[in-house]
C-alpha cells in the first residue's frame, strides 16, 4: 500500500517560499487585551490619558484631539514635539525619534533653564501608553523596541505611570511568548510602591496568564500572588479564571490557588469549580477530582441545576442519584493512569443510563462531523456519549499493557456497533498518539489516512500528531508538506479551507502552527537521525512559521547537535568532512534545500556539518551567546573548580609522566582553558545585523535545558566547561534535578582527577582536596540535601556509557 498524504507536484515550492517570507505574526495593536486594560484603568483609575491613548491610534486633526489634550493638562506645543513619535510607522522608527528629540531638545533649551530642560527631556506616559497600544506589531518589535521603551526610554515614569506601562509591556511580550524580559519586568514591578494595587496587580496576573504554560512563569505568577498575600490584596474572581486557563495553568499554580481561595474564604463561582476539575483530571490527581465532582455536586443541588453522578458510583453501596453530566467526562480523565477504574466507571454510566432511558444505545443518533462538547451547566447531556468513550480510551492509550492490536480493536468496535460513538478527531488523535507510543508506525498511518478520507475536520491536536506519524513511517518529506499546506491555510483564510486532495480544516480563529507542533517535528526528525534537518528548521523558524524557539527547542537542538557528533564519528567520511571542510552553498529558498534534504528518508553521510562548522560549536556558541547576552550578570560567574587536564591529553605518550610532574610541583586549579572565556557572539550569518536587546528572549532555560547542554559539552570534549554551566544555574535559581548534577558528575570527573596514585600524591603535597572533590562540596553547599548520592551516581555511569554506546540515538 502507498502511503503518501499528498502529492507533491501539485505545488510549486518557490511560490510558496515568496508567500512565506510575506507572513508575520499576528499584530499585538489593538488587541483585545489592550483595549479592555486601557476601558477598565480609565473606569479605576479616572485619568484621561487612557481616553487620550485611544484616540492617538491613528492621526486625527487637530480640533478633533485638542479637547483630549486639554483634558489631561498636555500643552499643545507638547503634543506638537511627540506627535511625529507617535505617529511613526514603526516602532523602531518611534525609538529613533525619541533618541533624535532628546539631542534636539537638548540644543533648542541651551538658554533655557535646567529644570524646564530636563521636564522636557523626559518621555511623556501618553507617548509611552501610546507607542505599546498600538504600534507592537511584530515579534521584532516585542524583542527589540519595547525592551528598550520599557528598560532604557522610560525610566522617568513614577509610580502612578510605571506599572501601567509594565502591564502593557507584559501583555505585548505574552502575545509573543517572549518569556526572557518577564522576571525583571516582575521584580521592577514588585519593588514599587503602587497607586490602586488591586487593579494594578490583577491586571498584571491577567497579562501573565497570557504565556503558555511553562515552569518559568508559573513562579512568576506564584511570586506575585505571594506579594499581594503579603500587602492583604485581594485576587478578583476573573483574575482567578484568567490563571487557570488551560493554556496557562500548571498543577503547581493550581495548588497555590486553591490554598489562597481556601485562606481568603472565597467562594468558587460554578466556573471555578470546572476548571478546578477539569486541571486535576488533567494532570490526573484522582482524589483532587473525586473533591472537586463532590463540590460540583452540591453546587448543583444548592442551585437547582442537573447533578452529575458521583465519583464512586461504580462501587458496591454508592449513592446512585443523578444524571450523565460533563463532570462525569472530567472526571473519567482523572482515571487516565488507571485503565480498569476508567472502564469499570464508564460502565457503571452506561448502566445508569439504560436504567433512566430504555432505549437501545444504538439508536442514539451520532453527532456530526462538528460536533462540539455539550455545555457544562446547561444540563443539555442525557446520555454516555463519544465525549466520555474518549476519555475512557485515553486510560486504554496510556496503558503500556494494551496491545497496539487491542487499542485499534476497542476504537473500531466502538465506532461499528453504535452511532453515538462515531469518532471524533480527538478521538482519531488519542488512538493515533497510542500507536506513536508502541512504535505501531503502518498500523498509524493507516487510520491516519483513514481519517484524512473522513469527513471529520482537523485540528492542531491532529496535525501535530499526523506530522510526528508521517515522519516516524519514513516519510518525513510529506510531512514537511502537511506543515507548509496548514501554514498556508493559515495566512490566507480565517475560514474553513481545503487542503491538497479536498481535505478540510477547521477555521483558523488561532495560528495552525505554534512552537509547539514545530517542537514535535523536531523530536521526531531526531528520533529518525535526520539532526541535518533540525538545523535547518532551526535557522528559518521565523522566516516559515512565524514561531520563535522556547526552552524545548533548545533541548531539541542541544540533542541534535549531540547526535550529529557521534552519527559523523561513526564513519570515515564523516570524519573527513570534518577534517576537510568545504564551503556549502545555500539555496535562495529554505524550503527547497529543505525538501532536496527529505527526498531520502534516510540520513546523509555527514550530517554534522552546519554554517561550514562543527555543529556541536554552533550549538555551544547559540547557548553562550543567549546565557551572556540575556544575563549580563553571568560575566562575572567564575567557575566553583578548575580542570587538571584535557580529555584529550590522556591520548599523549608522555601522559603519566606529565601528570606526576603536575601532582608533584604544580598546584591544582593551574590550567585555563581557552574555551572557558565568555565569547559572546552577537550576530552570524542568519541573525540580524543590528545587536538585538536579548538573544532569543523567548527561551527560558530549564534543569532540562542546562542537562542537554552538560552533555553537549561532555560528548563534544568540552567537559571543562561544566563547572561553570552549573554556576550559571546557580545564579539564575535554577534547581537542578539529581540526574543532571550526577552526570555533570561523571563528565567532570574525566578533567578533573588524575590516577589514584597521582591524587593521593597532590593531596599529600598541596594538603587540599581536588578539583573534583572542590565541586562536589560546592555542589552539596549549593543544594543541600538534594545532592547526588551513591546511587545516582551509578545510574549516571550508565547513562553516560549509554550515551556513547554506538546505538545512541537510534529509534
């Protein structure tokens, strides 16, 4: 059987490229979020300049803004100096027209006197607000432009002004995902005394709540709500319901709020207690669920709505009473670790539901190709429905000891033997994920194309996982396609639109392509040995998907760079090419060198080689250049311990003799290597020219991220550089796991100690400890108790042994 999605002579890969170099982000200007911020600061707070703000989204003649003005007490000849700013066509071109007034109005007040000068220097909040409104249009603009406004342009603003500036500025930067900026945004915001703290800091929760969901912004949020614990001020309801949005939320943040709902006797609105739900189920704590579908309960009997059954109705003396309610479903996700509860409660509903209605299930007519959720509290639900089968599947999908054979038997007798069960593309995707994870890859591009021929429409849910199939079933080039055939649809239709072949999708009301769906196409590029391909993607991310890299991709790309290494060391010419580097010469277009790439779906002979370099120094170079370019302050991080020698000198005739010199005459932290100066490379070949504000402000770096960069520079050679990796951590708070501290451990330990003999001899002449044993105390200050022991020791001697193992990295 062919397996192909689409057939790729249907379109010219060149105009797409010159489609795809018009894309741009989604534009911030006068988004929702900024107009509701800037209606309710001017109910709270009275101040006319939010009025004022409004009416400078575009230029109006004079009489039209005069009254505006005067209403905010701004002279005329005020408004006549900024309104050139104001009304830039950019906001790069608005921060060169400020830096340009402030040198000219330097020159025009020469005779006048100091004070009025430096009034007149400082930039107007209305100018601020204005330039935040409207004119952040673009992921540059949030990079570079708004960094420098917030940070260098307006720090005369005081304490009425600046937070509201801060909230715009994070609303702009969330917009974008560009998470870097956000903790000293916090803590300025934090370190101020605020005018109207209640509105300024829900506001501020509000604008948070518009990042994905991430360990990094979580703390920031629980830093907020602890300070406002701190000054008695109270959260709003709706500030609530914006901090456990799905998108956002996390189980830790969860916690705290229930914890500050519960301390502040507030009483949950019916919305609270879904979502409450709906996040437990999510992250599958079962007796948080069982708590929550209890309090659904008794809400429901309180106000005289439909009542779920409880969450114990499948055991033997269980209160009976109610009815098949989304609750219901919630909960049946809370289940997903427990494949026989899930069941056996689905069962029991389906019981019940014979016992209230006599009629067969089959006759149950099936919900059509758009079919959506029934509403929570509308008491619309009478029966087990295709919601709740495929909630139930989840539990089957996540169980190991279901059989790929046993997972496609469950969904296809279901979809046989009743319409009520007829499939849905949630549906499609929970079976297709569970194939993916039992390496099924044929038996998940046949349902693939079976969906694909149903007149169900597609998500993003399904494109992520049909992409990850098509790459993991050898045709990577297809799927490749597929993303490009979305990214299209995404530009050019906020309606329903047709792919190659007639297949539909559902509108675009969001972007089809998020980092998230790019992230999944990497791993599974990596999964297939193709780290050539990721390198690529990873150049021209922007530029064809209007997508800036986070923390995973970075994890992704450190792996790739990782894999690359060892795929090129395994064979003679990736030694040579190595060795003898040619220049490459690039296409005009990424998509056609990236298709020429995926013509074959196996890997090339040398796939190492990225912008003429070692891809392990490119990498290396993209994490330095991001840690010493968004952290000033890391420049001054030494080092905790030293290196004794290279990993390479142990290669040397003369090694013993030379260490025995060194343990006799020489004391320890003697060496420096070259490579341990911070070298900050501020632009290549596919950055911008100008300097940007932050390199790759958009990636927070985790315990994950800096445990693929210790094996980066532990696989490549560079192992004297983890020491100062994990000082890096230490200065950022970044609380690293066991595993990654136990393997910086056993790479450490190959530049650190020299033969036991020779050790004991150093420590007998210099009478202190080694290098080795100078991190691992400095380690055990840093994280306490949380210190490798014996055992994780072990465990990471045999991951690293497994990580050269020649078998590494293959699927």
């Amino acid at each position: 059987m062919q397996y192909l999605v689409f057939s790729l002579y249907r379109r010219s890969w060149q105009s797409t490229f010159t489609r795809l170099c018009q894309r741009t982000y989604s534009s911030l200007s006068g988004s929702k979020c900024l107009v509701n911020f800037a209606k309710q600061a001017s109910l709270v707070t009275k101040d006319p300049v939010w009025d004022l703000v409004s009416q400078l989204k575009r230029e109006r003649e004079v009489e039209q803004i005069h009254g505006a003005l005067e209403s905010c007490n701004i002279p005329f000849l005020d408004y006549v100096l900024w309104k050139h700013v104001v009304h830039s066509p950019n906001l790069n071109t608005a921060i060169s027209a400020i830096e340009q007034n402030r040198g000219l109005i330097g020159q025009f007040s020469a005779d006048g006197s100091p004070n009025s000068c430096q009034q007149t220097l400082r930039l107007p909040a209305w100018v601020a607000f204005s330039l935040l409104c409207h004119k952040v249009r673009t992921a540059q603009d949030a990079q570079d432009g708004l960094l420098r406004l917030t940070f260098e342009h307006s720090w005369s603003l005081g304490s009425k002004d600046r937070p509201a500036l801060l909230i715009l500025s994070t609303h702009a930067l969330a917009h974008f995902d560009i998470l870097t900026p956000m903790r000293e945004i916090v803590e300025q915001f934090l370190a101020r005394t605020i005018q109207f703290p209640t509105f300024h800091f829900n506001a501020l929760l509000r604008g948070l709540s518009g990042f994905t969901r991430s360990e990094e912004v979580a703390n920031l949020a629980v830093s907020v709500l602890e300070a406002m614990s701190a000054r008695e001020v109270p959260l709003w309801l709706e500030t609530y319901r914006s901090l456990m949005r799905d998108r956002f939320v996390t189980l830790q943040l969860t916690k705290v709020l229930h914890t500050k709902m519960v301390h502040e006797r507030v009483v949950p609105t019916a919305e609270h207690l879904e979502a409450f739900l709906r996040i437990f189920s999510k992250h599958g704590a079962i007796q948080d669920s069982q708590e929550y579908l209890r309090a659904i309960r008794r809400y429901c009997i309180e106000h005289s709505l439909t009542v779920p059954h409880g969450p114990d109705v499948h055991l033997r003396g269980a209160d009976l009473s109610g009815t098949t309610h989304p609750a219901n479903t919630l909960y049946i996700g809370s289940l997903r670790h427990d494949r026989a509860s899930a069941f056996h409660y689905l069962h029991k509903l389906l019981q019940l539901d014979a016992a209230h209605n006599p009629r067969p299930v089959t006759s149950v007519p099936g919900p059509s190709s758009r079919h959506a959720p029934t509403k929570f509290w509308s008491g619309t639900k009478t029966s087990v429905d295709i919601f709740d089968w495929t909630t139930t599947l989840i539990s089957a999908a996540n169980d190991k000891r279901t059989s790929a054979s046993t997972l496609v038997t469950l969904f296809e007798r279901a979809r046989e033997r009743t319409k009520q069960f007829r499939p849905t593309v949630v549906t499609y995707t929970v079976v297709l994920r569970g194939l993916l994870f039992r390496g099924a890859f044929d038996e998940a591009l046949r349902l693939w194309n079976q969906l694909l021929d149903s007149d169900v429409l597609l998500d993003r849910k399904a494109l992520t996982v049909g992409v990850q199939i098509l790459t993991r079933a050898g045709h990577p080039q297809d799927a490749f396609y597929l993303l490009n055939s979305f990214m299209d649809a995404q530009r050019t239709s906020s309606h329903p639109v047709s792919l190659p072949n007639d297949k539909r999708i559902t509108p675009a009301t969001h972007h089809w392509i998020n980092i998230i769906v790019i992230n999944e196409f990497m791993v599974s590029l990596l999964r297939i040995r193709r780290p050539d391909v990721i390198f690529q993607l990873w150049d021209h991310l922007e530029q064809l998907y209007s997508v800036l890299p986070n923390e995973v991709t970075l994890n992704i790309l450190l792996k790739a760079a990782v894999l690359a290494t060892k795929m090129d060391n395994e064979s003679v010419r990736g030694t040579f090419a190595h060795l003898f580097r040619a220049p490459t010469v690039e296409s005009s277009s990424p998509i056609d060198s990236i298709m020429e790439q995926l013509q074959s779906a196996h890997p090339p002979s040398v796939v190492g080689i990225w912008r003429d370099r070692r891809s392990g120094d490119v990498t290396r170079d993209i994490f330095r250049t991001m840690m010493y370019g968004n952290w000033k302050q890391l420049l001054d991080v030494k080092a905790p311990a030293s290196v004794v020698h290279s990993k390479d000198a142990e290669a040397t005739p003369l090694y013993p003799l030379v260490e025995l010199a060194k343990s006799i005459t020489m004391p320890f932290s003697t060496r420096k290597d070259r490579d341990a100066q911070p070298i900050i490379v501020t632009a290549d070949a596919h950055c911008p020219e100008k300097k940007p504000y932050h390199h790759y402000p958009s990636i927070a770096p985790t315990d994950l991220t800096f445990s693929a960069y210790i094996q980066l520079l532990g696989l490549t050679a560079r192992a004297s550089e983890i020491s100062l990796a994990l000082a890096w951590m230490r200065a950022l708070q970044i609380k690293p796991s066991r595993k990654t501290l136990s393997i910086a451990l056993v790479f450490w330990a190959e530049v650190s100690l020299r033969g036991p003999l020779f050790e004991e001899w150093s420590e007998r002449r210099n009478k202190g400890e080694s290098e080795y044993g100078r991190l691992v105390r400095w380690m055990t200050e840093w994280v306490g108790e949380e210190a490798p022991t014996e055992w994780d020791m072990q465990k990471a001697l045999r991951a690293v042994a497994k990580m050269r193992d020649s078998s590494f990295g293959r699927s």
